[in-house]
C-alpha cells in the first residue's frame, strides 16, 4: 500500500523492448536505499516489482497489459517518474490510500498559473467520473491529490509549490498522458451498495 506522496523524482535510464513485455530500469537514490529483489515501488502510481537492484538504479518488468492500460507505454529513456516506496505499518498516512492499481489514464487539459499555486484541469474517462467528488481524493501518476471540481469528462486540481517543484506534474504540458487511481473506498461502498440493493430485490 501506498499513501501518494512522493519521495522524489527519478529518472528511466534505460527501456528494453521484450516483446509482450518492456524492462525498464530507473534511477532513484531514495527509493532504491535497502531495496532487495522483490520490493514494490511505485512509478507514476503503478506497483511495480523490483527484479535487480545496483547503486542507485532498480529494473522492473512491465506486462503488456499494464503498458496498454496505463501512460508507461510512453516512457523513453530520460523521462522523468514519481517514485514512492511502499508505506511502513504505524507510519503516517500523509496522503490517502493508494493501491497502485491504476484504473485509468487522463490528459493534462489545461494549466492556470497564479502566484502560490497552478490549477490543472485533467481529462476524465466517463466510467470513473462517478467515483470523483470535490474535496475528495483522487491519484494523478502517483500523486494524492484533492479534487477542486470534479465533472461528468474533467476534474481539476489545486499544485502548491512542492507539487510543482517535485513531482511530474510540474513538467507535463497539455497533451501529455497521467495515471489515474480513483478511491478505492468509494469502489467498495458502490459494490457493498450494490450487493445490498440486489438482496433487496429478491
């Protein structure tokens, strides 16, 4: 599990084409500290598995599916990722449960600077809309975020400095891809709901 803050900003030093596959290896000097074969670390919000790790540098296998499905497909070398680690049992949730299970990908619409923060309006895919509310939370490449405005095909978000200064969402421009997680817990209040109403009916 993860909270969505993230612990710095690294960098894909290398992408290996495997076919139904890609490798990438990637640079992260926090996150890469005490990391063994088989760790999780988050980038850009997706779980990924650690297969080597060397210095400051970890390689991590990426399915074809989740290629497809989230915006990893679009990594070259020198791209720039957030990157997080797994929280501690006991730690402080700083952010907001994060499973780095990513439901789907949006696009940088639009950027409204002004002089303490930038507001960005991102697309929204219409099967999660129903799932964003203001003020609730919501995962942008790994990122908990609060909603500001939440429509039926946008949603907006509020970036202080920190934001801007160390994570992606400081150099991605209009057109660019980003990984969403909606709550997972209004996932399962939709499903418990839904079991309810249907026991309802019989």
């Amino acid at each position: 599990m993860f909270t969505g803050i993230v612990e710095e900003l690294g960098e894909v030093t290398a992408v290996e084409d495997l076919g139904d596959a890609a490798r990438f290896r990637l640079r992260g000097p926090v996150v890469t500290e005490g990391a063994r074969h088989g760790d999780s670390i988050a980038v850009n919000g997706v779980c990924l598995t650690v297969v080597e790790h060397e210095g400051d540098e970890f390689t991590a296998d990426v399915m074809a599916e989740t290629l497809k499905r989230s915006s990893l497909g679009v990594l070259t070398t020198g791209s720039r990722v957030n990157l997080e680690r797994p929280t501690a049992v006991g730690a402080r949730l700083g952010g907001h449960i994060v499973q780095g299970h990513v439901d789907g990908t949006g696009t940088i619409l639009d950027r409204t600077p002004s002089e303490h923060w930038e507001i960005v309006k991102i697309s929204l895919p219409p099967d999660l809309a129903r799932y964003v509310v203001e003020k609730g939370s919501i995962t942008v490449d790994g990122i908990s975020l609060t909603v500001v405005e939440a429509g039926d095909e946008h949603f907006t978000v509020s970036l202080i400095p920190t934001t801007l200064a160390l994570t992606t969402l400081g150099l991605k421009q209009p057109g660019d891809p980003v990984n969403l997680e909606v709550d997972v817990v209004a996932k399962y209040v939709e499903r418990l709901l839904g079991d309810r109403a249907r026991g309802a009916g019989q």
